[in-house]
C-alpha cells in the first residue's frame, strides 16, 4: 500500500500525539523522570505499531527490549526477515535474520554520554555485522540548533541515520521526518 506524503503528515501528528498523552510525569532522584523507561517502552510500541503496516511482506518489525543472539546489548526495535524466530526461551534473533536495529527515544537525550554510548554501540554493531544496519529516531527533541538530533546527526550520519519527529516543547512537527524514516526502512529492507 503506497502512502501519501499527507498520510505520512496525519501519522506523525499521531505518534507524537499519542507518545505525549499517554507519557507519564514525575521525577525522581536528581531531576529525571521516574517515568524514562515507561516512557522509553511506549515510545518503541508506538512506532512499531505504526511502522508495521509500511513493511513489505517478507519482514517484520520485533520489540521492544529485543537482541541479537550471541551479541550481548539489548535493542528497541529490530527489523528481521518475517520467518524470524527468537531464540528458545530468548527474545534474541539471529544476525542473519536481522536487517535494521532501530534506536527509539520518547525524547531526545541531552547528555554526551548517551551520544558516546550510541556511536560505540552502533560502530561495534556494525564492525561485528556488516550486514546490519542501525538508525536513531526521537519522537521529540529540543528545538536548538544544539539538540540531541542535531548533534547526533553530525556523529552518526552518513553511516546511521537519526529522525525526530517534532520539537520537545511546543511539539511542532518537523516536517517529512516520519516519511524519511519509513523510506529509510524500505531502503533498508531491500539490502
């Protein structure tokens, strides 16, 4: 089923809006959220439901909190071939199943730190795989040219992509973002 830039424009808005009235509030030791990680997973089931129905039918998209079997990190989201079957008793996947691991934040993380981690995990991960491809997506990030994306976009691109779909505080959308993603996918899923 092909979508129109429009139909990309409505299911942006609905992610976000749907990542932002079911995010829960509340902070615990030091300022962070005590919700980050409820967060975190509702942001990775949201996407995957509405990525989905843009797969072709010889994959799929698994998670959240997936692996690869025999690497020890654990992922958000990974996109395998559709006769994939976890490991007994695992949610690990084979890497000869696995075509993308995808990167899900309900938002952008300000820290160098997290920055540090994701460049090691996604280098390490391709420097073991070279079959497996790696993408970031935030569903919203601060709106400066000093955010989360933009720097992770000057560390991370050409090799791995990074998406948000709109800025943290006023939630605008940033335009063709969830479209990019998709194609993205689809490119992806062709290799």
């Amino acid at each position: 089923m092909q979508s129109s830039q429009n139909d990309f424009e409505i299911e942006q808005k609905d992610i976000v809006n749907l990542v932002k009235s079911k995010e829960r509030k509340g902070e615990g030791e030091g300022g962070a959220s005590k919700w980050s990680r409820f967060d975190a997973d509702l942001a990775c089931r949201v996407v995957k439901q509405f990525l989905k129905k843009h797969l072709p039918q010889e994959l799929k998209v698994v998670g959240p909190n997936v692996y690869i079997d025999g690497y020890p990190t654990e992922f958000d989201l990974l996109l395998v071939t559709h006769t994939a079957i976890p490991a007994a008793f695992t949610n690990a996947y084979r890497d000869q199943e696995v075509r993308l691991v995808i990167e899900v934040e309900s938002h952008g993380k300000m820290d160098r730190e997290f920055s540090s981690e994701l460049i090691k995990k996604f280098e390490n991960l391709r420097y073991s795989y070279r079959n497996i491809r790696c993408a970031y997506l935030t569903i919203r990030d601060k709106g400066s040219d000093e955010n989360t994306s933009t720097e992770l976009k000057k560390l991370l691109e050409p090799y791995h992509p990074v998406f948000c779909l709109a800025e943290s505080t006023t939630y605008e959308l940033i335009p063709g973002q969830w479209r990019e993603f998709v194609n993205h996918v689809a490119t992806v899923s062709k290799l």
